[in-house]
C-alpha cells in the first residue's frame, strides 16, 4: 500500500477513460503509448489497475489533502487558514472553481471509471487462483461504491458510472435521482462482500486493502445516512435501519474477522497502523524529502505525503485551531474516576495545565518533539505566535499529525514563532505527515448499530445499549443504561471529533443550519481564523452540499448546478 507512486503513469493513462472533468482536455494521446486493452492481460496488470482506484482516493489533491481538509474544516469543529480547506471556512473559497471543490470530483469519478473498468474486463484475464481474482474484483466494486458514496453525499447531484466510457458521447451522461445512486451503492457494495476476503487475507505490503468487512461497514453507513438525509433532502420517506443495523451486526458478531477496540491513541499514530480496530483505512506515508505534487513526476507521489492541519505557529498557512465549544464539551466530559476524559488528550492540543483541566496523575498532552503546551507557548495561551487571529482560541490539532516525526531544533519557541528556527522542524512540514486515516473504525461501527437499533432497526446479537458501553468502557466513561439519540450525539462528538465524520452527522439529523447559526451567534470567533470579515455565515438550503464544479458545468450540458451557488 506504500508504493503507489510506482504505478501512477498507468494512472494518468487511465484518467484519459474517466472523468468529466475537462482539465485533461488538451492531453494529446502518444501513439507509442500502450493502451489499457493491451496492458490489461495479467492478474498483475489487474492488481495495479486496482491499485489505481487507491491511488486516486489517496493522493494530495483527493483525501490527502484536498477532500480531507474541506471534509474536516466544512464542519463546526474547527477553523483553518489553510488554502486545502478554505471551502469549510463557507467565504469565497466556496465556490465552483476553487481547485479543493474540482479536483477531488474529477479524482474521484476517476476511481469509479477505473472501477468499472475493472469489472467489465478482469474475465479477460486468465487467473490461476481465484480467490485472488474475487478479490481484485470486490475491491473494484467496492472503490466504485465509494466513489459514489462520497460524490453522493457532498456534490448531490450524480451520474452513475455504470459502464467504462468508451467514446467522447459517454462523458455527458443524464443526472440520477439520489435514490437511483444510493441503489446502486447498496448493490455494488453486496457483490464487494461476496468478493472480498477477510480479515486476514492481505499481509505484509498489502495490509491495507479492503476487505468484506470494509464493503459491509459502507453498507451500513450508506443504509444509516440515507436514511437521514432522503426524508429531510429527498423525496423518500422510506429508511433503512434494519438493513444497516445487520450490516453492522455481521462485523460484532466476527462474520468477516476478529475486530476488537484498541488503546485510543493507537488510531492516530503511525506505529499502531493498521490495527485491529481498523476496518478501513486510507493508507498514506510521510515524505520530507519528495514533498512536492507534480502531476506525472516520479517524485510526486500518488498515495502518500497528506498535508497535516499545523499547530498555530508551525507551518504559516495550514495552521489548524478547535472551536471553543468542542473544547468545552472535552472538559465537561468526565470520567467514572473524575478526570477529565482521555480522549482529549489524544484529539487536540491544549493547555493541559489550565485549572479547568482534570489530568490524572502523570497525564500529559504531548506535542511534536515531546513538548507540552507551556514549552511552546510559554504565556500559556496562543499569544506568542506570530499568526494573531490564532490567539483566541484555546486549542489547535493534534489528530492527523505524525509527531514521531524528528526534530533538528530543540528549540521549543520556534515552533511558536518566538525564535528564528520555526522551519528547523521537520513536524513543521505540512507535507511530511504520513498518518493513516482511519476512515471507519470498529468504534463507529459499534455507534453506528446502536444508533441504527435505536432508531428502529432490529437488534442482532448484541444490544444497543451494549455496543454504547464498549465504547464508553474504552474511554474510562460510566456506562449508560437508558440510550437516546441526544446520548449518542454527544458520544459521537467526544470519539470522532476531527477525524471528518462531523459535518454528515449533523446533515443525516437535518441539524446543520440551526447548529452553525446557533455557534454564529454565541461564538464571536467561529470560523474567523482566516480574516474577521471571510466567514459569510450558513446558508440553508445551499451550504448543505458543495457547489458542482464549474468545468463540469460548462463541459457536460446535463449537468445541474446546485442550489445557491
């Protein structure tokens, strides 16, 4: 999974078949280049055409950066100046033509193109063992799935790749309706299940790739979601928690493998990747030296070196701060021996000496370098770094950064903008960080059951209330005995906080507009890091979905601008 970069000219090649998107209008096609027909005739030649699909999910300008950072800062956890994630700051980042909004869309209609590229040929392909061939072929479907899934539920407005283009009349295909995509991802990802091995399977350099476990937790997700967003956005009344809670089910009960909740901190490091709370993970690798995306260049890179949100004055420009009431929420969050709760400590970086603060007895924050927070903030708040707007807030990322990472300064003020040292980091590169992005964990899967059940789903071999307390009992947190959706919310913001899955928890409840205008109202810095004058407030009815890029618009002429923009 760490080689990518290997395969990425077959990539460009493939990205000729796929997207909409006109960026690669004016490639000329080489003669001398083989085709993909003719490349593809070998069970190796299937397995880096399925690589391929990773790569276009993993690389900067899709989740490593681009989608990633809008997915986080489009929420109301946090506030960034970083350009990635400009689009979540809702000021005129937020538009059609902002490069964060087109590429990951071209990126990913990519994937679902190379997908189903896959699907229609790899019978052409003679396999001596099967079980490999089933594999290559559910991970094409589930990519596909995938694709759709997240086109689905930021762009709104899909067309189906249900067959590889073949002909320039193939990129202009008619919308479907949300109900027609959410189908198809149902259907795709049940042949993915069939297909895909399980837990196990995959070993050494392939740990990482998908599983049957993976295609069922997407399952489930996309039953639970769609069963939120259609009857507030849709015109279905119909929901699907039964169908989501046994998806979910099927994982608890070990039908795909053992999954078991890990230390927490071990969900957002680098040592501990992989592990057995991983159900699907995004595989990435940190890079100091070949830091630089330039499409085609063998030091680009197609699936490691994500951009990392920065602590305020590490990195000018992709500094990351917490909203004052998520911070809230962590110090009102104590555990059944009356400390403040552990995960805290492993989500944010934060004065942990600050009265309101309940650490155990030797529980430190650590930050790059093994630093505390008064080493590199010696006021003991923002104020020494040299980005003011980062000083009101109490607290900055510490979730998606690799603070193995080493140092070539020990000087801790430099990180703060105190010193003259502040490159001397290698934390302080933006580009290095190399964490995996645990994108479904066992934990949600578990939260995501006890919602389902509680919302009318039928109950399987475990209670709702059980796969609460796992969670709970993880974190040190008193078990509940009466569940409610108010209780699991709150569950889902203290174990999920930064990690992307926000802003569709507060879509799927139809709870967006009132929570951002409540925050507007109450929090004079919500979303003000970027200027006092950039955040131009929530919209109902259009910030719900991000805008259809406008090369899609202008290129494709069914396509169909969203609400608002």
């Amino acid at each position: 999974m760490k080689y990518l970069n290997k395969i990425f000219t077959i990539g460009v090649a493939a990205l000729l078949l796929t997207s909409c998107n006109d960026v690669f209008d004016d490639l000329a096609v080489n003669p001398q280049q083989p085709s993909m027909d003719s490349y593809f005739t070998t069970p190796e030649a299937v397995n880096e055409a399925v690589m391929v699909c990773y790569g276009y999910v993993q690389t900067q300008r899709s989740f490593g950066a681009s989608a990633s950072k809008t997915m986080i800062i489009r929420s109301d956890e946090a506030s960034s100046n970083s350009d990635y994630g400009r689009p979540g700051m809702y000021g005129s980042g937020l538009n059609s033509s902002y490069y964060t909004i087109m590429q990951p869309f071209g990126l990913i209609y990519s994937t679902a193109s190379q997908a189903t590229y896959v699907i229609e040929n790899i019978d052409k392909v003679e396999f001596y063992d099967q079980t490999q061939k089933n594999a290559y072929l559910g991970e094409a479907y589930f990519w596909r799935a995938f694709a759709h899934f997240y086109l689905l539920t930021n762009y709104r407005k899909v067309a189906l790749i249900k067959h590889a283009p073949k002909g320039m009349e193939d990129y202009v295909r008619d919308l479907n309706t949300p109900d027609e995509v959410w189908d198809f991802i149902a259907e795709d990802l049940q042949y993915a299940k069939e297909y895909l091995p399980k837990k196990g399977y995959w070993k050494g350099p392939q740990l990482g790739r998908v599983t049957a476990a993976s295609a069922a937790a997407l399952r489930g997700k996309a039953f639970l979601y769609r069963s939120g967003i259609e009857p507030i956005y849709g015109t279905s009344t119909k929901t699907y928690y039964d169908e989501a809670a046994t998806e979910f089910d099927e994982i608890i009960k070990g039908t795909y493998g053992s999954y078991n909740l890990v230390n927490y901190e071990y969900n957002f490091d680098v040592a501990h990747e992989n592990n057995d709370e991983s159900i699907l993970e995004l595989q990435f690798l940190g890079d100091v030296i070949n830091n630089t995306f330039n499409p085609g260049q063998s030091t680009s890179g197609l699936a490691f070196d994500p951009r990392g949100l920065m602590l305020p004055g590490a990195g000018s420009g992709y500094e990351g701060v917490v909203h004052e009431w998520l911070y809230d929420a962590f110090v009102n969050s104590i555990d059944k021996d009356g400390y403040t709760d552990m995960r805290m400590f492993h989500t944010m970086f934060f004065n942990d000496l600050a009265p309101e603060i309940k650490a155990r007895p030797g529980q430190r924050v650590t930050g790059p370098g093994g630093y505390h927070f008064e080493d590199l903030y010696p006021q003991g708040n923002f104020s020494t770094a040299a980005n003011t707007r980062t000083h009101p807030y109490k607290a900055g990322f510490l979730k998606g950064m690799d603070l193995s990472m080493p140092m070539r300064n020990n000087d801790p003020t430099s990180l703060a903008g105190v010193g003259a040292g502040v490159q001397e980091y290698i934390y302080n590169q933006p580009r290095a960080h190399g964490v995996n992005w645990r994108w479904i964990r066992y934990a949600d899967v578990l939260l995501m059951y006890a919602e389902a059940v509680i919302s009318g789903g039928k109950a399987g071999s475990t209670s709702a209330v059980e796969a609460f307390n796992k969670v709970r009992e993880r974190a040190n947190m008193a078990p509940v005995s009466g569940l409610t959706m108010e209780t699991i919310k709150n569950e889902r913001i203290l174990e999920f906080a930064l990690e992307g899955h926000r802003f569709y928890d507060l879509l799927r409840w139809g709870e967006l507009a009132d929570r951002f205008h409540e925050l507007e109202r109450k929090d004079p810095n919500f979303k003000k890091l970027i200027s006092d004058t950039d955040y131009e407030g929530f919209t109902a009815n259009k910030h719900e979905w991000l805008p259809i890029p406008i090369s899609e618009i202008e290129s494709n002429p069914k396509a169909q601008q969203n609400p608002g923009y």
